[in-house]
C-alpha cells in the first residue's frame, strides 16, 4: 500500500480569522437578518465576511481586483 503524502495549508491570520467567522455562524446570522431577494451568487454574510478580510489583509487593493485571494485559502463552506 503506497504512502500518501500529508497535505499543508496556509492558513495566515485571514485563514484563522475565516474559520472563526464560520464556526462562530457570523455569515449565517447576517443572512437570516437581511435575506437574499435577488439572483446573486454570493450571499450577504459572505460578502461582509469578504470585507472583513479585505480591511484585514489587503490595505491597498480590493479583493475583486486580486484573483488570487481565495487560492490558497482552506475557506470551504
């Protein structure tokens, strides 16, 4: 049987910080508040958490001008 190679990821403090948010429920609390009406696919409480890691992380750019963000970053939902 072939050894499997363990799998690293990054996590910096945007990772700590995404984690924290979902298991606290932050994004599902947000959206039980203000409730999506249109056909968008990003809901209200990931789009905050969104701003949240933007004001943390990314002081000079906005995170849809950096299409690398969510990469390397373990936030599955």
């Amino acid at each position: 049987m072939p050894k499997s190679e363990p799998a690293i990821k990054r996590l910096d403090h945007l990772g700590l910080i995404a984690a924290f948010c979902y298991e606290a429920g932050l994004p599902r609390i947000i959206d039980a508040i203000m409730p999506k009406y249109s056909g968008h696919t990003v809901s209200h409480g990931e789009a905050f958490l969104a701003m949240i890691l933007n004001g943390l992380g990314f002081h000079s750019r906005t995170l849809h001008m950096f299409s690398g963000f969510f990469q390397h970053k373990p936030i599955d939902a």
